[in-house]
C-alpha cells in the first residue's frame, strides 16, 4: 500500500475531529459506489425490459454495435499505449499524445487523396493503406520525437506538474499549426476500397470488413509491441528505464535515447491507430486529437497505467462502455436522448475506476519515483 | 570563429520557422496592421523578427550561465548574416516549390497572396532578392546584438518595445484622448504609426532611460523586497484602486468592455490562483465552477427559465449560488481527495466535461433550458443607477472591480493565514504534512470550496452582463486558457494573476472574446500554446511570481548563484526571511 | 497627504487625464431636428458606415464569409447615397456565440456614425447582440438568423428575444419546420420519424418546429435525440435512431456531424430503407459532393432558385452576382445565405437613402425614421424574392423548398426541387 493510503488510514491520530472526517469522506465514496451500481441495475434492467416488450434496437442491431464499439474501443488502445509508455517512463501524461494521433492521420489524408486521385487507392487497396500506414506512423513518430526533444527534455527533474502544463501548450499549439496549415474545415478520406465494404462472416456473424481489419491490425500491433518490450535489447532497455532511470543509467544504459524510443514506439502506435481512425470515421478535423485522446488516456489509466496489456483491455471497455453505456443504461433509465451523454458516459467511467480502483484494472507499473 | 555547422543548423530552423508563419496565412493577416508607417508592418515583424532572435542565438554561442557571451562585432554579425542567408535560401526555395506545385488542396492558405505577402508583394523573382536582402540585414541585425553593450542592447530593447506598443495601442489611446486631430497627428490614416512619432518615441525612451538608468531598477527591487505593510505597498495598491476608478470613466464602450472581459478572467484567475497556485491541486476542469454560478443565477432571477422560475433579485440570488458553488466544491472535490496530481487533472476535466454535458442535455432540458439556453437574465439592480448589464459596460465594469477586489482580498488573507500555510505545506510534500498533523483532507475541500465560490462570482456577473447563458461558453478550452493565465502571470500570485489577464486576454484576447487586436483572433491559441511552452521552459515560476514558488521551482540555481556569490538581486539568505 | 512624492506624481496624471478626456472634438451645431432615437450626421467628405457582423472564424465560418462578402459587393453595387460613399469597415466576428456577439455589438455601438449593421450570422450572436443595438437605436438586418424566438411565433406574439430594430431576410424556422413536416408526411406519407439535433439552439429549434407541425398532422416522433458537436463515432446515435423504427429521419445539423451519420448509417441493420433529411446546415458542396452516401438524401432550405430574380436597387441578378463572386474570391459561396445578406444590404441602403435628408453636402439620418421605413418595407424585389417586412421584423421572401440529392453534383441538386411550400396567410 502506498504510505499516503497508510497515512489516510492510520487510526492512530489523535483528533477526533479527524477521525470523523476521514469517515465522511469514505462514506461520501462509498455513496458513490452504491449510486453507482444502483443505476447500473436499474438501467440495466429498464432496457431488457424494453428489449422483451419489442420496443428498442433489435438483436442485430446490438450485435452491429458492440461490433462497432469494439473497434473503436482497439483504436483507443493503440493509443493509450502511447500515453501509459510515456507515464510509465517520465512519470506524466502527454496531453500532446492526441495530437501526435491527429497529425498521422491528417498527413496520412494527403497521401490517401493522392492514390485516390491516381487510381492506386482502388486499384490495390492494401498496398495503398500500407502506405497510408507508413505515412501516418512516420508522420506521428517525428512529431512525438520532436515534442520529446523541444518541450520535455529540458525539463526532465522538473516538478511532476510542469512538464505535464508544457504538454497542454504543446497540444493547444500543435492543433492551431495544423488549423494554420490545412484549414480549419473537416478532411474526408476517400471511400474505403469496394473489398473492405463487404460484410464478412467470423463465426457467423457478419462483420463489415474495415471493422475486422481494425481489429486484426489491433492484435498484430500488440503482438508486435509485446514482443519488441518482452525480447528485445531495446524493450528491455525501456522496462530498465521505466523502472529506475537513475540505476538504468548506471547500469550503462542510454537513458536519453531509451526515452526517445519510447516516445518514437508511442507515437507509432498512436500512427497506426491513426490508420484504424482513417479507416472507421474517415474524416479528420485539427481538434480530432483531443477529445480521443482524452479517452485513450482514460483507457490507460482503466487498464492501469504503464501497464501495456492493460492499456489495450482498457481501450477496449471504454468503447464498450462508451458505445453502448447510453442506450444500455440510460435509456433504461428513461432519460432522453441518451446518445447526448456518450462522453459524460466516458468521464464517468474513469471517474468511477479511479474511485473503486486507483490503480486500475491490472494493476500500475510505475518508476520508482512514483511509486515513492 | 564562425561555426559553419551552426550557422547552417540555425539557418535552417529559421527557413523552417519562417516558411511556417508563412503557411498558415499569419504573415498575410497581420500584415494588414502597420506598425511604422510606411516601413514597418506587423506581418513582416514576427517573419523577420524571428529571424532575427535565431540569429542573436546564433551568434551568442552555447550560453554558460557563469559567462558573459564574449561576441566580436564582426563574427557576430557575419554568423548572423549567414544565418540571414540560409534562411533565405530556404524559403525561397519553398516559395519557388508552391508557385509551381498547387498544393492549395491540402493546404490552403499556400497561394499565390502568400507569396506576395512573403516577397513585400513583388512576387517570384524579385521579391525573393528582395526577401534575400531583408533576411541577411536582419539576421546581420541578429548576430550584431550580442556583441553590444548590456546598455545599448536594453536601449533598443526599451525603443522596440515603446515604439511596438504605442502602435499597437492605438485604439486605447485613440479612445482616451477624444481629440482627431491629436490623433491624426500621431497615427498615419491607414493604422500605424507616422515615421516622425516612432522616431520621437524612440528618442524619448531612450532619454528618459539614461536619465533615470538605475533608478527604475532599485524601484522595482524595493517593491520586491517590500512587505505587505509598507508604505510603498500601501501607496501603490492605492494607485492601482485609483486607477480602476478613473479609467472607465476615461475609456468608451469598446475598453470597457474589453476590461470587464479581463476583469472577469482575472476573478477566475484569483480561484484557480487558489486551488492550483496555493494548494498546488491541478484543476482542469474550474470552468464547471464557473457555469454553476452563471445558470445558477440565470435559473434564479431570468423569467424565461423553465420550471424554477424565482425570478430573484441578482443580488438576492447571489448567496444562494454561493451556497450551490460550495456544494459543487465539496462534490467535485470528495472523490478526487486521495488522487495524485495528474489523476486529479484529468478527473477534474472530466467532471468539467460532464458538468457542460448535462447542462445542455435534452434531459435536464426542463431546468437549464438546454440548447436554447436561458435568456432574459436581467442586470444588476443598483440604487439610484438603476439595472446595469451589458448595454452598459461603463457601469458594469465597477461592479466586476468591486468583486475582483473581494476576490484578491479573500486570496490574500488565505494565502497568510493557517490554511494557507498548510496549503504551503502540502504543496511542498503531502505525506509529510500529514506527518507533521496537518489534516490535507482539509486542506483541499477548503481549496476547491474557496476557487469555487470565487469562480461563480464570475459566474454570477458574466450571466448578467450577457443578458443570456449557452453551454458553448463553458467548455474545457475556458479551463486551460484560466490555466495559463494564471501560470504566465505567476502561480501563487496575485498581482501576477493581474498582470498575465491583461497580457493575454486583454491583448491576445479570450477563448470566446476578442483582445485588442483583431487580427490575433485566428491565431490566438496557438500563441497561448506557444507562449505556455515558452514560459514552461525559460520561466516557470511566471511574470510576476511570488517569490516563494521562485523559489522552489529554480532551487537548483539558486543554490549555485548562492555559492558563486554572483548577485542575482537576492541572495538565497535573503530569502529565507520571506 | 501629498509630501508623498509618488502621490503627487500620481496626482498630476490623473488630472492630466481628466482634461485630456473633457477636450475632445465637439460636436457640430444642426438646423436638423432629429428624432428621439438621434441621428446621424454625415459630413462632405465623409462616408455613410454601415457594419457587417458574421462568423469569420472557427468551424462555422463556411456559413459568415460568404455573407461578409456578400454585403461588401452588394455595397459596391449600389453605389453612394446623395454623394457619400457607403463603408462598411473591417468586417466583425460574432464566433457564432451569445458572448462573441454581445462584444463585438460593443464596437459598433460604441462608434456614434455607424447607421445599421448586416448580421449576424448564427441566432444565439444576435441574442446578445441585439440589446444592445436595440438600445443604441441602430438596426440590424440579418441574412441567416432563423430563431424564432427573434422575431415571433408568426402568430401575433413576439418572440422572447425581439428588440426593436431587428429584422432579417431569412426565414422564420416556424416555416422551415412546417415545410418539411408537410413534405414527410404529406408527400413522402411517413407516418414515423427520428428527429436529430446537435446542440444548437438553430437546430433544436428547427427539431422542435418540425415536431410541433408534424404531430398536428397527425404524424409520431419515434425519438428526439442529439448527436453532440464533434462527435465522429455516430454508431450509438445511430443505433438510438434505428432502434426506434423510424421511417424518416429529419436531421437538420451541420457537415462534420451529418458526414459521420451519411457515412455510418450502412453499418447499423435497419436504417436500409430510411428517408434521409437535412437542413440549410448541410446545403453546400462540401456535403453534397464530397459525401458519396449523401446521395438520396432530402435538403429542406430557403428556396434558392433565384432564376432571373433581379435586385431592384442594383438592378443585379443571382447569375451576375455569382459570377462577380466568383471573379472576386476564385471560389463559390460556401452557403446559400449569400442572397439573403445581398439583399438585406441593399434593403438597408435603400432605406437610408430614402429617409435621408440632405442639407447641402452634409446627409442626416433619423434613426426613428429609418426603423419606420424598414418597418413598412412591401413589395421589395431582391434576389430571394419579394421582401415584404412584418411588425416583428421578418421580411424573408418565405418560400421554402425541398431538394434531392441524386448525383452528387451541388448544381444539379439544388435545381432539382422536389416540394415546394409558402405557409398561408
């Protein structure tokens, strides 16, 4: 247990006032917990009475749903692992993450416009998205390497807080560049080639084809993540780093370029979850990184923050629970409009996670100066 | 010895820079203000200006704390020229590639006026020697800096400054001094100032600069070193009470305006002061406070809003929104008691986000009126004046004073008494004040109810002033842009509260309100995000900082300043008094 | 009290100050007598000032520059008024928001000789706009607000946000609403529809409209929902929407969130067979052309076949309009509310000119009696029609149409008018 859970639950104080109020306080969350799955049931059990009286979606279309959410929910994963990579290491959240996210997919725009326009995009469609999936990555790798070189590099030692400021400027300057540079307007992609249109069936039910290719890239993405922290001198390296900075230094490691990796391996992520993006909402508009990657970071610390699988398994619940909270839920409940409430549903998520369980679903994997 | 390499590296970052502000249409838009008439425009400023700070890098060299840059006026100057050079030949290489690509399809503002406004409207091939001979001139400029005296470089330092800021002024002073002819005589027609003023200006300053050289320096140490009840305090506080009371009635409706807008920012600004500055909690999600106490006002005294219609009195419904934003306090601020910062961040956004939601939910519809908002909200009822919003800023802009002082003064006690203290404490380690007994639960409720209650203040006054409340004033970019306000001005400090208001809302504007200067607008956040990085990086502890967190952010320098012995202005001794 | 030495000195400025307030330039003697709103009093050699108060930045601004644009050709179009030129100064940002456009309605009326603004671009500005200029005795004539809650509800009542002084050339959304609840259930013969606003007071107004006009002929509303500004995932609306078993969907809201509803709706199971509707909001080619799966879909909005409609004070028609447009900005107007700030200018213009009283080389204008001559505008021919202005401000032409996307080509669709409505009386 952490010596500041110690510290709130030592009985040993001596003020009775202190006493009650740790007991207010507890009691407060504990409402919250109850109030919490009160409605859950309530709701819950609104909706499948909904569902038996005929009235609501339909079996096919919640299965079209949960289908959608769980490819939304694999692309907030590959972007979380960038923001629970970089927690993990450095000890704060990139709140430019989203926008390293945003800037693969707006140049990976171009070069889709580009193929479309010479026939390639339709012609040979997975050599086409290979590139928009090099494009993005790259795109997303410089800029999260930049930022790591300009804004936080100089700041390493820093007060937790300050790099943590730095990175919302980051954020707020590198959204309004790229509204200087392409517009302000949205940027459609063109049509996804006639083959990932198609419904394919896995075991049965029938799956649109980007939506499989989001998930299957998912996988090969974390499979390839895994294997490059679990078995590579290089991801070995970064776990050093993320563990101890200073004896991984001393163990001869090159903590300085273990930190420019790590932020490279995030930003390629967040590349490729770009491509996922592309792929599943087409469109792209300066502020798209900034809500998602508000998300993602609420996936990483669901799942436990520097916690890689975890980042993933929290990816995917939040779309779960973004996606189908409302109409699973809220609707029950008779509230209107429910689809209104998607994001209120996402912030309520972390918000009760952090509450129930700080350290997140599979646990955190901090440095050691966090965990201090 | 000139560094090739260098010059090249700085060279090219300069191209880069300068091809950037060029792409996103900037050097266009403010090149439609001119500063110096007919020499000087705004535009051509920022390209070449930042050509010229690259260059005054350049040529300084890598820069050693313990070292005066020992720079020889002809290295200097040629390192900068070159710098000049490659910078030159980088954009004209890009302007060359746009005119003859069209890529207007994913960039649009790469067209043709961007090229003319690059090349002083000559176009491709002229301007471009002409762009050529501006960029060596200035990056010679650049690089001739460092080699100058301290004394001649703080004097060009105060001319441009002086003479920028005059220019830029013009509206305000235009405003205070109604005369056209005086006027006229001072401004060219077309904006800017005539040659003839900026060259008085210039003379001045740098007059009245020697004259007084020296004095200005210990004034501002004396007010440093100051404490609270000095009489040179007192009489400055008292200057700045006298101020606020004789210049609305100086300025029109314009400026008054645009000082109730700061003067609301910087009420927000003294709450978030308190809950990030003093208790050190980072609280991105303030803007919710904010809202609770606009529709909270608005659902109390408008007779538009649906279902509770009370129709009070502003002034009567003030204490109870004070009440709804204690109890927003305590609720934002229960759960998120045991969280580490940066959890605390992100939680507190979301609960801003939600807050946002739910007020403008079909839902809640029937109490907060949802996407029509509420309208109607009548002014403040002040005696013999009569109801006072926003038709009439002149009024309006004492009342938001009164509470600005309210507010200060609140923050001011706080910050000295026992909270405050352990607000101190906490901030500096949390489990050892809990160690030392100090109740950090406390602590925090205390911090979110006291910026609670200040941020529906402004709540409160911005529902009256605009007659109406929406959801789309009250979104997260509210938050962050208190957030820098209050980090630029200077966590922890009040008059540094003030003064980064007026810098950045006042000039740059605010998130949903324009600043003085209408061309900022479209490239006002990304100045507030490059400002932010910029003050993260070189100044953390912000413009006007309280010397406490001075203190604690550059720790490690003070002690090696200590111990060289070298006078900074305060020796770390000194300090320890504060 | 004053040995201070900082005390005096601070002394000494403020009462610098002071006199340097009180002596401004005072103003000129008049034979004229204005009315009890004032006047405005222009010079030789001055210029009439009128202003323009659109949307030039942010997301919206595809919707406010076309319109500021608008108002300055229609200026140059009309030419000077008895010898003076007519300016309208550095167009101004209402950042479709109530705060944005109480500020800048601060600017204008802070400025004594500005006559009459054209704007704003988006309802909720003119809100908080509108006091104040109401107050200042200025006009303003916008050319896409739509609220009904600016004018009145069409049937006698003002609405809760009309200011004297306010009118618009646009139309009133009550229509809008009605016109396409009588297209779905009575030529299309939908019995249930979905309704989907985003959070704006124009589209949930428009929403609500529609409902109001459809359940009194007789039709049900299958859902009333919202899909949030910025959303780009629309599965949940979607699914929301098709869980209700709709047979049309009317959603009037604007591009970014109707793409990621054209472009999903193939994913949930149901929505096969849907009617599609939308609104002004997404009338423009960034939509209709960029936006395969937005074919089929219905567009309700004013009725932009100006054909041969001829301004009758700049004797200017749609074509002639387009083309100098065109010539001016290498672009088409973003939005169709281009016609209506034409016109709404040169409405302005005209009653300036008429109620101007000319005193040699110098022109006043009474305010009270260039609000009295907009009042009774009747008959005016502009390029959305005829204009004629009611008690509460509305003087759109009012004339509403239905087209259908077939082709994706913009030129095509708005010639292909499917439904035509002008309400009675």
């Amino acid at each position: 247990m952490l010596p500041r859970q110690v510290a709130a639950n030592s009985t040993t104080t001596t003020s009775r006032t202190r006493r009650f109020r740790f007991n207010w306080v507890d009691g407060f969350l504990w409402f919250i917990r109850v109030a919490a799955i009160i409605t859950i049931v309530v709701g819950l059990t609104g909706t499948i009475q909904n569902f038996m009286a005929g009235q609501g979606p339909s079996v096919e279309q919640w299965r079209d749903l949960f289908v959608s959410s769980i490819s939304t929910g694999a692309m907030y994963g590959l972007v979380a692992l960038g923001y629970s990579m970089v927690y993990g290491v450095l000890g704060f959240i990139n709140f430019a993450h989203g926008e390293v996210f945003m800037a693969g997919i707006m140049v990976g725009w171009i070069a889709a416009t580009i193929m479309f326009q010479n026939g390639l995009w339709d012609g040979n469609p997975f050599l086409a998205l290979a590139i928009v999936l090099v494009v993005a990555m790259v795109t997303s790798t410089l800029i999260a390497v930049l930022t790591e070189k300009i804004a936080y590099r100089p700041l390493r030692g820093s007060p937790r807080l300050i790099p943590l400021i730095t990175s919302i400027g980051v954020s707020f300057f590198l959204q309004y560049a790229f509204a200087g540079l392409f517009g302000v307007g949205l940027q459609t992609y063109p049509p996804p080639p006639g083959i990932l249109s198609r419904d394919i069936n896995v075991f049965g039910v029938p799956i649109e084809g980007t939506k499989l290719l989001v998930i299957l890239v998912a996988i090969l993405a974390m499979i390839a993540l895994w294997y490059f922290v679990a078995k590579t001198k290089t991801g070995r390296a970064m776990r050093a780093v993320a563990e101890d900075k200073e004896i991984a230094g001393l163990m001869g490691i090159n903590v300085d370029r273990t930190i420019i990796t790590t932020f490279a391996v995030g930003g390629a992520m967040a590349g490729v979850g770009g491509l996922l993006w592309a792929l599943l909402f087409r469109n792209v508009q300066f502020i798209t990184g900034f809500l998602p990657g508000i998300k993602a970071f609420t996936a990483a610390v669901l799942g436990g923050i520097g916690n890689l699988p975890g980042a993933m398994l929290g990816g995917v619940l939040l779309g779960l629970f973004e996606g189908m909270g409302p109409l699973l839920v809220l609707d029950g409940l008779g509230i209107p409009a429910v689809s209104q409430l998607k994001d209120a549903v996402a912030f309520s998520a972390l918000i009760l996670v952090l509450v129930f369980r700080p350290s997140g679903l599979l646990g955190e994997r901090l440095g050691s100066e966090e965990r201090a | 010895m000139i560094e090739m390499r260098r010059v090249l590296r700085l060279g090219l970052l300069a191209g880069v820079s300068m091809s950037f502000l060029g792409s996103i249409g900037m050097v266009e838009t403010f090149n439609e203000r001119t500063l110096i008439d007919p020499i000087l425009r705004m535009g051509d400023l920022f390209f070449y200006g930042t050509l010229l700070t690259i260059a005054y890098f350049a040529a300084r060299g890598e820069v050693n704390v313990l070292e005066q840059p020992e720079v020889e006026m002809g290295t200097g100057t040629l390192t900068g020229a070159g710098v000049g050079l490659v910078a030159a030949a980088f954009t004209s290489a890009f302007l060359v590639l746009i005119d003859s690509v069209n890529v207007l399809e994913f960039f649009p503002n790469m067209d043709q006026s961007m090229i003319q406004s690059l090349t002083f409207e000559q176009g491709i091939p002229i301007g471009l020697l002409l762009l050529g001979a501006a960029s060596v001139v200035a990056g010679a400029l650049g690089g001739l800096l460092p080699a100058l005296s301290d004394r001649t470089r703080k004097s060009i330092w105060l001319v441009s400054g002086w003479v920028i800021s005059i220019s830029l002024l013009e509206v305000v002073v235009a405003d205070i001094v109604e005369s056209r002819t005086v006027i006229r005589a001072i401004y060219a027609p077309g904006g800017g100032l005539r040659l003839w003023s900026a060259a008085a200006i210039a003379v001045l300053v740098v007059v009245l600069s020697r004259r007084y050289e020296g004095r200005f320096g210990s004034f501002t140490t004396r007010v440093r070193e100051s404490d609270a009840k000095s009489r040179l305090r007192r009489s400055l506080i008292a200057l700045a009470v006298f101020a606020a009371i004789v210049l609305p009635m100086l300025l029109g409706g314009i400026l008054n305006e645009l000082l109730i807008n700061v003067s609301l920012f910087i009420l927000m600004g003294l709450g978030l002061n308190i809950v990030v500055g003093l208790a050190g909690l980072l609280d991105l999600g303030y803007v919710a406070f904010f809202a609770v106490g606009a529709y909270g006002t608005a659902v109390l005294t408008s007779p538009l809003s649906p279902t509770v219609s009370p129709e009070l009195n502003w002034w009567v419904a003030l204490p109870v929104v004070l009440i709804l934003a204690t109890l927003a306090g305590l609720l934002v601020g229960t759960p998120v008691i045991r969280m580490r910062g940066d959890y605390l961040a992100i939680v507190t956004l979301g609960f801003g986000e939600i807050v946002r939601i739910l007020l403008l939910s079909d839902w809640l519809t029937p109490i907060f009126g949802g996407s029509q908002g509420i309208r109607r909200i009548p002014g403040v009822q002040v005696p013999f004046l009569g109801e006072v919003g926003g038709t009439r800023p002149e009024l309006f802009v004492y009342l938001t004073t009164i509470f600005v002082l309210i507010a200060a003064y609140i923050s001011y006690r706080a910050q000295n008494s026992r909270v405050g203290r352990s607000w101190a404490a906490m901030r500096e380690d949390e489990d050892v004040a809990e160690a030392i007994g100090i109740s950090t639960v406390r602590a925090k409720l205390l911090a979110f109810i006291t910026g609670a209650i200040v941020a529906s203040f402004a709540g409160a006054l911005f529902a009256a002033k605009v007659g109406a409340v929406f959801t789309n004033s009250f979104d997260v970019l509210v938050s962050i842009i208190i957030l820098v306000v209050v980090i630029v001005g200077g966590m922890g400090s009040i008059p540094g509260v003030v003064v980064g208001a007026f810098v950045l809302i006042g000039v740059l504007g605010g998130p949903k309100s324009p600043g003085l200067l209408q061309e900022f607008a479209e490239y006002k956040l990304l100045f507030y995000g490059a400002i932010l990085v910029v003050m993260m990086l070189k100044k953390p502890e912000g413009l006007l900082p309280s010397v406490r967190r001075s203190r604690e952010l550059h720790q490690d320098e003070m002690s090696q300043d200590a111990w060289l012995d070298r006078d900074t202005g305060h020796v770390l001794e000194d300090r320890l008094e504060t | 009290m004053f040995k201070n030495k900082s005390t005096r000195l601070v002394a000494a400025l403020s009462a610098l100050a002071l006199v340097v307030a009180a002596c401004g330039d005072g103003g000129g003697g008049e034979d004229f007598e204005a009315g009890e709103l004032g006047a405005v009093t222009v010079e030789s050699g001055e210029s009439i000032q009128i202003r323009s108060l659109q949307v030039l930045t942010g997301p919206d601004a595809t919707l406010g520059i076309p319109e500021d644009r608008a108002v300055r050709l229609a200026v140059a179009d009309y030419g000077q008024i008895h010898g003076h030129d007519v300016e309208v100064g550095t167009g101004l940002d209402d950042l479709c928001s109530a705060d944005g456009g109480q500020a800048a309605a601060q600017t204008i009326v802070a400025d004594d000789q500005v006559v009459g603004v054209i704007g704003t671009s988006c309802s909720g500005a003119a809100t908080a706009a509108m006091p104040l200029i109401s107050d200042d005795g200025m006009v303003m004539i916008s050319g896409s607000n739509t609220s009904p809650a600016l004018t009145s509800d069409l049937a006698g009542t003002a609405g809760s946000d009309y200011h004297e002084g306010y009118y618009r050339t646009a139309h009133n959304d009550l229509i809008q609403g009605a016109a396409a609840a009588n297209f779905m259930f009575g030529e299309l013969g939908l019995m249930n529809v979905a309704l989907i606003h985003d959070g704006d007071p124009y589209t949930q107004g428009l929403t609500t409209a529609f409902e109001n006009a459809f359940i009194e002929l007789g039709g049900t509303i299958t859902v009333h929902t919202s899909i949030p500004k910025g959303t780009t995932d629309a599965a949940g609306v979607l699914t929301e929407v098709a869980g209700s078993s709709p047979e049309g969907v009317f959603m009037p809201i604007f591009i970014a969130e109707a793409t990621a509803i054209a472009q999903q709706k193939g994913n949930v199971a149901g929505l096969e067979d849907v009617v599609f509707m939308g609104a002004d909001g997404i009338l423009s080619p960034a939509f209709i052309e960029d936006v395969p799966e937005s074919a089929g879909f219905y567009f309700s909005g004013p009725d932009v076949r100006f054909g041969e409609n001829t301004n009758e004070a700049t004797e200017v028609n749609a074509q002639e309009f387009l083309d100098a447009y065109e010539a001016e900005h290498n672009e088409a107007p973003t939005a169709p509310f281009w016609a209506h700030a034409y016109d709404a200018t040169t409405l302005l213009l005209q009653a300036v000119e008429s109620v101007a009283v000319v005193d040699g080389d110098t022109v006043h204008i009474d305010r009270q009696a260039l609000r009295d001559e907009l009042d009774s505008v009747s008959g005016f021919a502009g390029i959305i029609g005829t204009l004629n202005c009611d008690e509460f401000g509305d003087c759109g032409a009012a004339a509403i149409t239905v087209i259908q996307n077939t082709d994706n080509v913009y030129a095509n669709a708005t010639e292909n008018v499917v439904f035509s409505y002008v309400p009675e009386g």
